[in-house]
C-alpha cells in the first residue's frame, strides 16, 4: 500500500460579529443527550426571579462534547494553577 501525501494545514479564519463579540452571562446551564446529540442550554437566572432565560443554545456530537470537555479541563486546571483554587460550596444553590 503507497503513502498517501498528506493534505496541507489549512489554517481557519474565525469571524465574529460584534454581537457576538460581546457574549452572554449565563449562570446556570441544563445539559439532555440523546445517543447521537448533545444539547446544552445556558441560561440567566436572576436572583429571586421564577423565571430563567435561555441565552444561547449548543447542539453539538458526543465525540466534539468529550473533546470539549478535555479542553474545559485542561483550561480550568491551568487557571487554578495561576490563581488559585476555586472552592465549591453545597448553600450555591440548586444544580441542574
């Protein structure tokens, strides 16, 4: 079997409207699967508002989730390194 030669890199160009720029504070978020989905929905809860909105939501493959996930991580781990770490108490209130 010949080696195939390998396509070049292509380096990716993001763009990014300013609305977009600008993001969404989310303070609470509700993950539901099914096998072949996942679907994350980031949501702001006001404090003592009944109601939540969702900002944004992310439908997205298991195998991109796991990837994502290890780079949360990775992330995460490396921000503690530089600042500290970042202590989760039980009274923060109801986890979804």
């Amino acid at each position: 079997m010949a080696d195939t030669p390998k396509p070049p890199d292509m380096q990716l160009q993001v763009q990014m409207d300013d609305e977009v720029a600008n993001g969404q504070y989310s303070n609470m978020a509700l993950v539901n699967h099914t096998e072949t989905e996942f679907v994350l929905d980031f949501l702001f809860v006001q404090p003592q508002q009944p109601l939540a909105r969702v900002r944004s939501r992310i439908i997205t493959s298991p195998r991109h989730l796991k990837r994502l996930l290890g780079v949360l991580q990775e992330n995460l781990r490396r921000h503690e390194e530089r600042f500290g770490p970042i202590l989760l108490s039980e009274d923060e209130g109801p986890r979804h």
